[in-house]
C-alpha cells in the first residue's frame, strides 16, 4: 500500500493510497477505538457497511448531503451525539465522504473534549486531492465560508480510487478543478500532462496532487506564508459561491475555484486554465452583481486592513501573493466573469 507520509513532528500522519484500501480502513485507527463515523447520503452504503464491520464498537451520523449541512447546527448535532454516547478521550471521529464531512467532523473531533482522535476516509476526487490532508477544519457561519473553524491535523488519512467510480461526472469534474488548481501554481510539468494526455491514470494524479499539498503543509502548518498559494481561485471563488449558494441552481466548491482562478491569472494562464476547464465539464463563467460579490469578499478570512492577500498566477508552474483592496480584485473578476 503506497504511503505518502506528512511530516509535522508530534502532528504526523500517514495518508495511505491504495485501489480497494477501503477494505483495510481498520489499519488506520485502533479497532478497538469507540468510533463516531460521519456521513452523508450521497456517500454509497456500501462504503459505509465495509467499515464499520472491520470496528467491534461504532455510532454512525448521517445527514443529507451539501455544502448547507457544514454549519453551526449539524457540529452541535455531532457534539450531541457524542456526548450522549458518551465518547472520551480514548475514542475517535472518522469522516466519510467529501469536504464537507471531512471540515464538519474535524472540527467537531478538534473541539470535543479539546480534542480526540480524527481519521479521514475522503470519497470525492475534490477531498481526495486537497481537503483531507493539512488540518483545516471549519463550519460555515453569516453567510461566510469556513469563518468559524481550527487547524486540527488527523491521525490517518486513507484514500482508495475505487471509491471514484461511484461519483458522478460533476463531482469528478469538481475534484478535477482543485487538481488544475494545484498543477498550475506548482507543477508546470504535471499541468501539461492534463492538457496532452486524454485520460490521464487517476491514481498518478492523485499521488501528484497530494506530494504537492504534503510539501506545502510541511513547510507552512498554519497558513502563515507558503500555504497561502493553495488559495489560488479561492479569494472569487468562495465569493460566487456564497452568492451561487442563494440561486436555484447553486454551484458547486470545484466549479468555482475554477472560475475564481480565471479572475486571478494572466491572459495566457487564463486561457490555459479555461481550456482544461472545458476539457473536464466545468463552467468557464458566471454571472452576478458585482456590489454583492464585493460584500462577500470584504469578510475573507486573508484580509489584512483594507487589502486581501491574492494568488496570482502569472506563469504556469508559479505564483505570487498580491495585496488588493475589493475594487482591485473586482476589476481583475470583471475581466474574466460577467459582472453586473
């Protein structure tokens, strides 16, 4: 079983990456831990019955799927649970499923009892390549995305590719994007395999991906500095999709990470970016009022004073961190989306 290994000293974890992995989940937790498994009801049954028969103890919560249950009410329902089945210190929360369960579960497995044991078990190509390493847990709050949350590293990650077969084409597409994301601001090289291979091995990609968001997280935990390229497309994107999030046809984290890194590029990156955007179904525009995207960006969490800290990527294969106020960054979205 490959094994990619995230070095933080005390705070260091195995990601284990392995097609059929899901069958030896037991090997990254104690077995004989009491387990909290949190899932959705996209995440397929079956997924969730070849686990738990590998732990002798274990309480399930579930709930519906979307970026709506990452808030303050579904943590308190996962706390609540917790205490009822009266977890301790010895026992552990094991998130199944995408982003979403990963950031809700570590936040509430960071929290209980100032802290116990997280696994991650990451279901979606999005989560599998970025969000379930590095320690970022969060709910949403006002409106605001991931405003209310911990850095909490987990104690085990497993990723199986199989697991991708079940997701759909537009979820896939989602992952993808954070992929494009990476590639662009890190990996010259690996940026041009997605534009020259048609189907490029999954399990190859993930691996790449991860090494990436691994070295980054070693050399900057916490978001202080280096880490804060891995935010390339985030500063619009969480924007559009806190607006997107208020329509009858929201979008998804992936598609608008994509259209947010078109409003932070040059012209030739753009255009490099919206063709592999094209190549993997994801949408190359959005349109909204420019005064309310400029409301939501005025609450990021990397605003310094009047200015946000932005990557822009000038060059594929690198970034750089510019100081903009709203307007700036308004201006450089009107260039690549439809603003009104």
């Amino acid at each position: 079983m490959p094994i990619l290994t995230v070095e933080l000293g005390k705070n260091s974890y195995d990601i284990l990456i392995e097609k059929g992995a899901l069958k030896k989940a037991a090997e990254i937790f104690d077995p004989d831990q009491k387990v909290l498994f949190v899932t959705d009801s996209g995440v397929p049954e079956k997924y969730l019955s070849e686990i738990t028969k590998q732990v002798k103890n274990y309480v399930v919560f579930k709930t519906e799927q979307g970026e709506q249950n990452k808030c303050i009410e579904k943590y308190c329902e996962i706390l609540e649970t917790l205490v009822v089945n009266n977890f301790d210190r010895k026992d552990c929360v094991v998130a199944l499923g995408g982003g979403v369960m990963g950031d809700l579960a570590g936040f509430a497995a960071a929290t209980y009892m100032r802290g116990i044991d997280f696994y991650n078990i990451p279901t979606t190509l999005l989560s599998q390549v970025d969000s379930s390493i590095g320690g970022k847990t969060a709910v949403d709050f006002c409106g605001c995305k991931n405003i209310v949350g911990a850095f909490y590293q987990p104690k085990g990650v497993l990723i199986d590719p199989e697991v991708l077969s079940t997701l759909d084409k537009r979820q896939f597409s989602c992952g993808m994007a954070e992929v494009i994301k990476m590639f662009a601001s890190f990996d010259k090289k690996s940026f041009e395999l997605l534009e020259n291979e048609e189907n490029p091995d999954i399990t190859d990609i993930i691996v790449r991906a991860l090494k990436i968001k691994k070295d980054v997280v070693e050399k900057d935990e916490k978001e202080k500095g280096l880490r804060m390229a891995l935010n390339f497309g985030h500063t619009a994107g969480h924007g559009i999709e806190s607006l997107s999030a208020k329509t009858d046809f929201p979008l998804f984290h992936g598609e608008c990470v994509g259209l947010g890194m078109l409003c932070m590029s040059s012209e030739e990156v753009k255009n490099r970016i919206k063709k592999l955007l094209i190549k993997y179904s994801l949408p190359i525009d959005y349109k909204c009022s420019a005064s309310d995207l400029k409301s939501i960006i005025s609450h990021d969490k990397k605003s310094s004073g009047e200015s946000i800290n932005i990557i822009y990527v000038d060059k594929i294969g690198s970034f750089e961190v510019k100081k903009l106020n709203c307007d700036e960054i308004i201006k450089m979205c009107k260039g690549a989306i439809d603003l009104i």
